[in-house]
C-alpha cells in the first residue's frame, strides 16, 4: 500500500474548471501532483513524471484516455491507473480494466470516493 503523503499524482482531465476543483484535494493528499488537459500532454508528462497513480478521464483531445492507457501499457504494466471519467458504456470499462487499470471511478466522483481510491 502506498501512504497518500508520498504519492505522485498526475491527474488528467480536458475540463480545467473540474481540474481546479480537485487540485486543493489532491495536494491536501499527495506528496507531488501534476496536471494533464489532453492525451499528448499527458502521456509527455508520464514520462518526465514517472507517476504513482494516473486518475485517467477518457474524453481528451489530441489521444483519448484510453489511447494514453495503451501507450502507456505498452512499456509499464506497474503503474496504477484509475479511470476517472462519464462514460458509463460497457465497451469503456472492459477496455479499460482488459489494459489493467485498477479502479473506473465515474462523474462526478466524492472526495470520499477519491480518497478511499488513492489508498491502495
């Protein structure tokens, strides 16, 4: 289990206003959080980052959620990866945990749901 004071968070969302709701939350919990808007910027910053725990929307530009998860999957099988997003359709979530994520959190999510999901 890793203890929510040292996570790495990168956190990803092409909504900056819902972002910026979370962003005190987050770093209430995290040791260190970043912030991706679209699927490039967030598998970019995924490398420089090397994060703990990817909170991954599907509905991003440029690559969706589930593009950055292939990716992603394709070098790195270990880091953790919750899918934080609307979509609610079956083809999603199979995908998504077929890729290995740990959690599908769907919008809009508590701050107790996000809490409980971090502590893994």
């Amino acid at each position: 289990m890793i203890e929510l004071n040292s996570i790495k968070l990168l956190f990803v969302d092409d909504q900056k206003e819902n972002t910026l709701n979370y962003i005190s939350f987050f770093t209430k919990y995290c040791h260190i959080v970043e912030v991706a808007y679209d699927g490039e910027e967030a598998y970019t910053k995924y490398k420089e980052f090397n994060p703990d725990i990817i909170l991954l929307d599907i509905n991003l530009s440029k690559l969706s959620g589930l593009q950055v998860l292939e990716k992603i999957r394709e070098q790195d099988t270990t880091t953790k990866i919750i899918m934080f997003t609307a979509h609610n359709e079956k083809k999603f979530i199979d995908k998504a945990y077929q890729l290995g994520i740990l959690k599908y959190l769907l919008k809009p999510v508590t701050r107790d749901e996000l809490k409980n999901a971090l502590k893994l």
